[in-house]
C-alpha cells in the first residue's frame, strides 16, 4: 500500500473475497478487521479504502461485515466478487457446468443474488456506506433495480465483453430515461429508493 501512495491511484480495494485463489475469501471478522487497520496504518495519504466482499456469503455473514464496516468506518463496500457457486441449470457447451470446477463465475447468473446482497447491506448499513454493485449487470434495467435497490455506483465487466464497446454510452443515456420516466430528478434521487416508504 505504501509504494502506491504517490501513484496515480484513486482508492484502494481490499478484496476479501478472492475465489481464484486458496484461503481467498476472508469470512472470519477479527481477521478482516485486522486488515482493514492495517491497511488504514499504512495508508498514509488518506485515500478511500473500499472492502470487496464475495457473493458466497450467509445473511449472517453480511449482517456482521455490515457491522465491522460501520464501526471500521471502511469508505465503500464492493458488493460482489465472482461467485463459486454453480447452479443447477447452467450449462457450457453442452456441458453441465459442476461444482467441481474451480473459479469465479460471472456474468448474468449472478444478478439476482447480487440485488439481494446489495437490498440486504443497504438495509443494515442504513444507507451509509457507498455501495458499488457489480455482478450480472447488462441493461439500464438491471442498473436501475441496483439503484433502486441501494447502489450509489456500478460495475460492469462480463456485460462489456458480450455488447458492443459502446455499451457503457448507451447504458447511460436509457438509465436516465428510466429515471426520468420513474420521477426522479437525478440518480442520486434513487438511490436506495426501494427503502424509502
């Protein structure tokens, strides 16, 4: 973290959820609280510090992270990581997609699990902590039931590797005419606008 102060870097991400690698997803609170205050040690010039957290995670799980990041006071959480989850129905080339394989798997599979995650620390953290949403998103409808869900920003990485390079452009422009269309006046408006009565 030191080396990369004077860089050209914006935040930090500490990725607790890594499923590529063995021991990558950090579960245990005490030890995720350990990291998170050495990386805020070690972070001398103050830049966010955004905690990435997996998918793979019980309500449980994600009422304590919620917790730790409103008592560590973390900058924002990244919700979610790829997931190692393979479901019934998914296939690849003809091939059941098994639990066996190793990885992360992306893409659309995990939108709703990701709005679920996102609904669920929204609600805990009371709207507090940014929420960067990433997981399965691939239209201004799934952007904005993110939103609506309590995500301040997204992420897209799947989603811009099966659409055109312009995708990003054309998501923007039809989000803000789903958001108009609902009434709101600015994005900002939405955000977490499912929790409102």
């Amino acid at each position: 973290l030191q080396k990369l102060q004077d860089t050209c870097v914006d935040f930090f991400v500490l990725n607790a959820s890594c499923p590529n690698v063995k021991g990558g997803i950090v579960a245990n609170i005490q030890e995720l609280r350990q990291a998170i205050r050495q990386a805020k040690k070690q972070n001398i010039q103050k830049k966010p510090i955004l905690v990435k957290i997996s998918p793979d995670l019980n309500n449980s799980d994600l009422k304590a992270i919620s917790k730790l990041a409103l008592t560590e006071k973390v900058d924002g959480l990244i919700l979610a990581n790829t997931t190692k989850r393979r479901e019934q129905d998914l296939v690849q080339l003809q091939n059941k997609i098994t639990s066996k394989q190793i990885g992360g798997l992306s893409g659309k599979p995990l939108f709703q699990n990701t709005h679920r995650i996102v609904s669920f620390v929204y609600k805990e953290t009371r709207g507090s902590i940014p929420i960067i949403a990433v997981g399965g998103i691939f239209t201004a409808e799934d952007a904005l039931k993110l939103i609506l869900a309590g995500a301040s920003l997204l992420q897209l990485y799947t989603g811009l590797i099966y659409n055109p390079p312009t995708t990003s452009r054309h998501l923007h422009n039809e989000l803000a005419c789903l958001l108009q269309a609902q009434g709101f006046n600015s994005l900002y408006d939405a955000i977490g606008a499912n929790h409102r009565p």
